[in-house]
C-alpha cells in the first residue's frame, strides 16, 4: 500500500503542502475550520493513526476554548473616559479574533484579607491586560499568575526584572524634556513639576524628562516648586491647593505630569487671579478632552487612545501565542500638542 504524504492530504483539499505541514505541526496560521479538515482528511486517509489524531485534535480544541476569553484588570469601578477610551477599541480588535474581553475590577488599594477573583486562576481566561492598577502589592499578586499577560504602567518601586508579562508604556521623558525646553527657550527659569512620582512608572519618567531640560539648560531644580509626593485619589485639589498657597510666590512656569493636574492648577490659578499664560505657563501630558478647563488650551502630549487599545490587544495575543517569548518592555512614543498654555 502507497504511503499517505502531506501533499497526498493537500491535493484532497484543494490547499497547499506547507498549509498542512502547519497543521500537522501545531504552527499558528491556520483557521479553525481548515485545521480540523485537514485533521480528519490525515485520520481518514491514515496518514495519522486515530489516537494520535484524537489528541492532538484534542489538544488543539483545548488550547482555542482557552482563547476565547481574556480579562482586562482594572482598579476602580469608575474608570476615566481615557481609560474607557482604550477599552473599547481592545475590544473590538480581540473580537476580529473570536476572543471575548472580561471586565476584573480591583479596589484602588490592597487590604488585609483580599483574594484576586478565582476568575484569573482557574482557567476560565486565558489571558489577561492590566492597567490602571497602582497598588505594588495587587501587581505583585497579579505577577505570580501562571497566565499570558500584558501590563500598561506599573508603580514606580515595581522591580521590572521580576515581571512575567509585556510591559507597555508610555514615553514620556523626551517629551516632557522638549516642552520643558520650549518653556525654558521662550525666557522662563524659574519652573515647577506637579505630579506624584512614586505612583507610576510613566509619572516618573516624565519627572526624570523635566529633571533633564533643567540640568541640560543650567538651571537649578528649586524643590520648593516641586510637588512630587503621593497624593490621595480623591483630594488631589485640595492637596495642591495647600501646596500652592504654602508658597512665598509662584514660580514662572509647571510642568504637570498629567492632563488630570493641569486641570486642577488651572482651576487654582483662575480662582486666584493669575493669568495663563502670561503669569504662570502651565503643561500637561494625555492629551485629554476630558477636563473642559483646560481641554483645547493646554500644551500636552497626546494619547492614541484608539491605537493604544489596538497594539494592547495585539500584544495579549502574540504573548498567548508565544508564551515561551522572552518578556518585552516596549516605550510607545507620542506627538506633542502645542497649545496656548505656554505662548508668551
């Protein structure tokens, strides 16, 4: 009897050899529906004996049910519009895939007692995104998990040789640097940073970009104008308030961390009398349209959320499907947005 060849099964289906070889190989590529054809074609023409084709047959449906569900982790059950402007399109480009995306909330802090969602562990997704979480215990919890995953930011004390998914973050160290220069170019000094450093890694990085205009220019970073400590999620306001007002004077210029705290000093500097920015220039960093303050006015660095949400939802896929890929920390560099903010 003729031994049965891969082209023998390629011609029964009208497909190529290597679509086949992919196929006998377990090799990605391949959809479902032709995988399972040239599965029972091999079986039926004896190219595979029936145990060996009922496991891999097996096998294979294991690892799709596996994909089907994947869980996005975030903390707070109000996100932000930026943040639900990320979701959305992480959605829709996991389920050009078939793959379903879970909601995971986490509380905004661990505390004594608190168990991640068995949901993460048991098996029921096979994947997972975490961002907005800024709690170094929660991550670390999260980190121990057997499960492809792909973070956006971490804390900033998150020992990143420790990680066993993809970090994606935001660049934002040249960025700040080229606006604080601009600031610095245009004849202002005396310049401050508003931004809790300790709370994220991307927060950091744009502090080190400030840190860099002022050492590069000469310039002598007074810590009286900085404001780089934690502050509490929902005083941010009043913490910068108390932070302003305990100032002899206001310097030249601050440089904001983000889009969220320029919107609070420039409800302070309003409230007070001063003029934006011919007083005291102001800049943020997100991009965001959220704040009405500040919102078409302020010189920002702005956010793809669209394209974000996409290459998220493309790396959660490439980590699950090569899960033995050595860890990636990719920076995602953005376009600066010059608005009125710094003209003078």
């Amino acid at each position: 009897m003729k031994k049965v060849t891969m082209q023998d099964i390629a011609d029964m289906l009208n497909i190529s050899r290597v679509t086949v070889s992919k196929v006998l190989n377990n090799q990605s590529g391949v959809s479902k529906k032709l995988r399972d054809q040239v599965l029972l074609t091999a079986s039926e023409m004896g190219y595979l004996k029936q145990e060996n084709q009922i496991n891999d047959y097996n096998a294979q449906n294991n690892l799709e049910n596996s994909k089907k569900t994947v869980s996005v982790v975030i903390s707070r059950t109000e996100p932000s519009t930026f943040w639900i402007s990320i979701i959305h399109p992480l959605a829709k480009e996991l389920d050009k895939y078939g793959v379903n995306l879970m909601y995971k909330y986490l509380p905004p802090r661990y505390y004594k007692g608190y168990t991640l969602p068995d949901d993460l562990s048991n098996g029921t997704v096979g994947g997972m995104l975490i961002m907005n979480v800024y709690d170094i215990k929660l991550l670390s919890m999260l980190n121990k998990l057997n499960i492809p995953k792909v973070f956006l930011d971490v804390v900033s004390d998150f020992p990143i040789d420790t990680i066993t998914g993809d970090l994606i973050i935001l660049e934002g160290k040249r960025a700040v640097k080229e606006i604080t220069n601009d600031i610095i170019r245009k004849g202002r000094t005396e310049i401050g940073f508003i931004g809790d450093i300790h709370y994220a890694l991307t927060n950091r990085e744009r502090f080190e970009g400030f840190l860099s205009a002022m050492e590069e220019n000469h310039l002598v970073v007074q810590e009286k104008y900085c404001m780089t400590g934690k502050i509490g999620i929902h005083t941010y306001y009043e913490e910068i308030s108390d932070f302003l007002n305990n100032l002899d004077k206001l310097p030249q210029a601050f440089v904001c961390v983000s889009d969220y705290v320029a919107n609070f000093l420039m409800q302070y500097l309003i409230e007070h009398g001063y003029d934006v920015p011919a007083d005291i220039a102001i800049s943020g960093y997100d991009g965001s349209t959220e704040y009405s303050v500040v919102s078409g006015k302020l010189t920002t660095v702005n956010v793809d959320t669209f394209l974000l949400g996409k290459r998220l939802a493309k790396q959660l896929l490439y980590r699950i499907e090569n899960p033995e890929s050595p860890m990636e920390v990719t920076h995602i560099s953005s376009n600066i947005i010059w608005g009125k903010s710094t003209e003078f």
